[in-house]
C-alpha cells in the first residue's frame, strides 16, 4: 500500500483540504464549512463556516465566518455534498425561528429530566443527568 492512498492520524486530513466538511462536536454542535488548514493535533480551520441546528423536520445555518476548531473536541468530521432530495426532506428556517425552537426543545428536555428524577427519588434511587460532555467521545 503506497503513502498516496493511505495516510495515517491526521496526516490524511491533508485530503479534506478545501473540501466542504462537516464536523460534530463534543458539546454537540454541528459546523459546515472548507477546511483550511490543519496541524498535528487535529486542529481544524473551517472557512466559509455555518453553524446547523436541526429540530425535528426544520434546521437553521447561523454564519460564524472563520472558525478554529481544537481537535480534541472533534467527534466526528466528514466530506459534506448537500443534495437535493436531502434538502427536500427538510425544511430551512431563519435564525431566530431555529433558535426559538431549539430553546423549546431544551425546556421540554430539562422538563422530562425533572419528572424523571423526581420518579427515581419517589422509588428511593438517584439519578443524575449527562450533561457535561467534558468525557465523552
């Protein structure tokens, strides 16, 4: 197998260069945009970066411009081509709308995670959300 079709670590980033990406987040975050450089770390610059947050059938792109990403808080990254039956399936929305909707949908999140811990204590058990994604991969 040559050095061309198989780079090891983050050496093989070098392919994405320019390429539009996708990169999930630890915190859980979702960014698009073209990689513009890269380091040994993994360390990423995303231009042309749109932050996308998807509730239900609807999502919203919040511009961020250029954005540097430290590697370690890298999930997930891959080669981005948006098409068009996928953008059939959901529906665009501004930013403000997006934004309403996702703060909606964390109270009913943090409204489900009271009733459930009050339901544990009722039975006598602890129970404790995951909310910090400091260890989580």
């Amino acid at each position: 197998m040559s050095m061309s079709t198989y780079l090891p670590g983050t050496a093989s980033l070098l392919e994405e260069l320019d390429k539009k990406l996708m990169v999930l987040l630890r915190d859980g975050r979702t960014l698009i945009g073209t990689l513009r450089s890269v380091d040994q770390f993994a360390n990423l610059v995303l231009q042309h970066c749109i932050e996308r947050i998807h509730v239900g059938d609807v999502y919203g792109d919040i511009p961020r411009g250029v954005f540097v990403v430290r590697g370690e808080n890298v999930v997930l990254l891959g080669e981005i081509e948006e098409k068009e039956e996928v953008k059939n399936k959901l529906k665009k929305v501004n930013v403000e709308e997006i934004l309403e909707k996702q703060a909606v949908q964390q109270a009913e999140k943090e409204e489900a995670e009271k009733l459930r811990a009050k339901a544990f204590r009722e039975r006598g058990l602890t129970y404790t959300t995951e909310t910090n994604y400091e260890d989580t991969y």
